[in-house]
C-alpha cells in the first residue's frame, strides 16, 4: 500500500485507533497505519477531545461517504 496523502483529525472523546480505523477504512484491523503515522500516541488506548493525528490515505483507499467532508479533507 502507497500511502498518497495524510487527512488531519481531531480526536472526540472515546476515539479509539481500532474505531478510526473502521471508520475510515471500514477496517479495524488497518488501525496500525493510523498508529505508525502518530508515534507519539502509540500508547493510548481512549483519547482524549481534540488530539491532532494524522491519517494516511492510500491510493486505493475510498473514503466513506458517511465521513464528513472536513473529515475527508474536502
């Protein structure tokens, strides 16, 4: 997988890698790409509001529809 840009979001409360995951990828088990693109938040497991992370988008990544444009980077 290429990864061809990062979307920037900002963490709710109850964010968990393995739910961002899901939502963006509609894959749990891709959260270990949004953890390696965020080092510095590999240990948490509940974040916190308002955390900053970076998710990677591959080439072959379709974003769902359901996630709002500001989310998608739109």
């Amino acid at each position: 997988m290429t990864v061809s840009v990062f979307i920037n979001y900002r963490t709710r409360v109850g964010d968990t890698f393995d739910a961002l995951a899901l939502q963006v990828y509609n894959d749990e088990k891709m959260a270990h790409h949004i953890i390696e693109a965020n080092p510095d938040f590999s240990d948490v497991i509940i974040f916190e509001e308002s955390v900053l992370l970076k998710i990677p988008i591959f080439e072959d990544t379709e974003l769902p529809e359901t996630l709002a444009p500001w989310r998608r980077g739109l």
